[in-house]
C-alpha cells in the first residue's frame, strides 16, 4: 500500500478537518492540523493517551478549548460531515442501491467524577462511573458502510431533535433517503411522530414489551402479519393522535445461529414485504461493524471537556472513513494507520529541518 501520494492526500484530508473545525490558519508557518496530525496519529497507531506519545497535548487542547462549547461542537460537526461528503462523493454517487442510513448511539466510557451533563451516569461496574455518548448517522447499502456524520449526546438529551437536524445534514447532501433503520433504542411515540411528519421510511426494531407479547402470544409458529397500531401523546397540553404499522414475525429460523425468533417491527407503511423485512433490516447491524473498527484508532484522553472528547472521537471517525473508502480492500487498518503515522511523521521532520536550516543560513 505504500503510495506516498495517497497518503498525503489522506493526510491533507486529516489536516484539513483539523483547521476547519478548529478554525486554525491553514499555513504550515502556524501550528495547526498539520503538526497535530503527527502526534494525533501516534497515539491512534497504539491506542493510547494523547499525552503519552508527545510534547504537543497541551497545545492540541488549548487549540480545542479557544472558543465556546457549542461554536466549537458545531464546528466539530460540521467539519466532519463536510470531509466525508466530499471524500464519498463519488463511492455515493456511483452507488446503484437504495440508500438506507442507519442511527445509533455509541458510548466511550468515563472512571472519574461526573460533573459534567455531557456524562451519561452508568452502574459502575469494572469502575465505570459514566460515559460520553454520541450519535451517529451512517449510509448501510449493500456496497457502502460509511459513517455521515456524529453529534454528542448530552444528558437529558431530545432524540428525535438530534436525529432530525441530522436528517437535515444528510438530505441537503443526498437529497433522498429510501429507508431508516432504528434498533430498539430508539423505539418512541416521539420518534415516530417526527418521522411521520417528515413522511421518510422507516424500520424500528420494537422492544417486547406486554403487548408484543400478547400479539405473538396468539400467533402460530412462521406467521406474518401487519397490524395497524394507534397512539397518542400529550404536547403543550394538547393531546395528539398518530399510528403505526407493527410487522410482526413468529419464530422465524436464524440460519446464522439455527435458533428461531420473534421479530417485530415499526413501520410508517402497511406495504411491508414482510419475506424480506428482516434480511433488510440486518444492514444496521453494519454500524455496529463500524464502532468496532473505529475502536482500534482510539485516543485516549483523560479530559472531561466535551470538545476535546469530540474532537478526537470525530478524527477517529475520519481516519476510518478514509481507510475504509480507500484502503480496506488492500490492507487492515493497524497497517493503514502505522504508514499514514509514518509518512506523517517524514512530512513533519522535513518541514522542520528545512526551517533550521533556513535559520542558520
């Protein structure tokens, strides 16, 4: 894989998100993206403290933590969404499938005091005390795994706000979008409502709670069928009526696990082709895939600040993207990482024995 052409341009990639969203100066003569990326990727390649592996966490994090909380999340944000719009233009526009965007919520843990509404509280098992969480839209077909876009998650926080300004983001890119997919975290009349008013496709897995129960209770063992679900929901002391159309499958063979299943699942359409509900509905898991791969690019920080927490989960992001458009067919992404830190790392060391050297003469 060793093309040093490719590798700079995935570094400009990185450099350049960097600089937007940190509203740095794109000039090699200040400190920005393109210094940071040298010691940002080190800590990628062993997944590790961005303070163990270099003299520049102090400047990295006074450079994240220049402006407010929100100007800098949004600047994260939309730095990030407009790299990968422009680096899947083409893997998205030669794609022949529908596109399916699935949601999901991916945590990182968190072992100190929480203080912060950015902290989500856990059990504290294994000396979890908390965890950051962000969610993330991502394009599923058939060819394309691509994460679109990340926002983190505060406590308290209002789903179906946060995944509708999402949606906003993804249709001024795509500007259609065939089907969403939810898992069962996501199940709320709230959320259905304001998928409804959009009039957008959608697939829920829905939780079994007593009354999917009962409704499998009295069918037979490969039965499908749909059934029109109603519900209402008080707003600003208005009560407010919708439905929904709950698909619900009988104990339907798992060739993967040779197990039999119950499914049941939320549309806003009664035309559900309920053969194929399930095979379509496994593409989400393949953002699951994604968080796993992420995973090993990881830098660790041991700061509670939100920006510096996105930051480095939004350039973790961004190092996946760009293998998986450009690399994963030709080598793992530890390889990938260790000659893009290394090439990285030659840039640096150039610029910096040209400036002494332009110094001393």
């Amino acid at each position: 894989m060793n093309n040093p052409t490719r590798l700079l341009t995935s570094l400009s990639a990185l450099e350049r998100f960097t600089n937007d969203a940190l509203r740095l100066k794109h000039d090699p003569g200040y400190l920005n993206g393109f210094h940071f990326n040298h010691e940002l990727l080190k800590a990628a390649v062993a997944s590790t403290y961005l303070e163990t592996v270099g003299d520049s966490a102090d400047s990295i994090h006074l450079a994240i933590e220049h402006y407010p909380v929100n100007d800098t999340v949004k600047g994260i944000r939309d730095s990030l969404f407009s790299r990968i719009s422009a680096l899947s233009r083409k893997s998205i526009s030669d794609n022949t499938y529908p596109i399916m965007i699935a949601f999901d919520y991916t945590h990182e843990d968190f072992y100190c005091d929480r203080d912060s509404l950015w902290i989500h509280g856990w059990t504290g098992d294994h000396g979890v005390t908390g965890r950051f969480s962000y969610l993330t839209a991502s394009i599923v077909n058939k060819d394309l795994r691509l994460p679109m876009v990340s926002v983190p998650s505060p406590m308290g926080n209002d789903t179906p706000s946060e995944i509708s300004a999402i949606l906003d983001l993804l249709i001024s890119l795509l500007g259609h979008i065939d089907l969403l997919l939810f898992d069962r975290g996501f199940y709320s009349k709230e959320l259905i409502m304001s998928l409804n008013q959009r009039k957008m496709n959608y697939l829920i897995f829905v939780p079994k709670n007593p009354q999917v129960k009962e409704e499998f209770s009295y069918m037979y063992q490969n039965q499908k069928k749909v059934i029109l679900h109603e519900f209402s929901i008080y707003s600003e002391g208005k009560k407010i009526r919708d439905s929904i159309h709950l698909a619900f499958l009988k104990q339907i063979f798992g060739h993967r696990t040779e197990e039999y299943y119950d499914w049941c699942f939320a549309s806003n359409t009664s035309d559900i082709d309920l053969d194929h509900i399930i095979a379509k509905y496994r593409f989400r898991w393949r953002i699951e895939a994604m968080f796993r791969v992420q995973d090993e690019c990881k830098i660790k920080t041991k700061s509670k600040d939100i920006r510096v927490r996105y930051f480095l989960f939004a350039y973790e992001q961004l190092v996946e993207s760009i293998w998986y458009l450009f690399y994963h067919g030709e080598v793992s992404i530890k390889k990938y990482l260790m000659e893009l830190s290394d090439a990285c790392t030659t840039m640096v060391n150039n610029v910096e024995r040209k400036e002494r050297n332009r110094k001393q003469s």
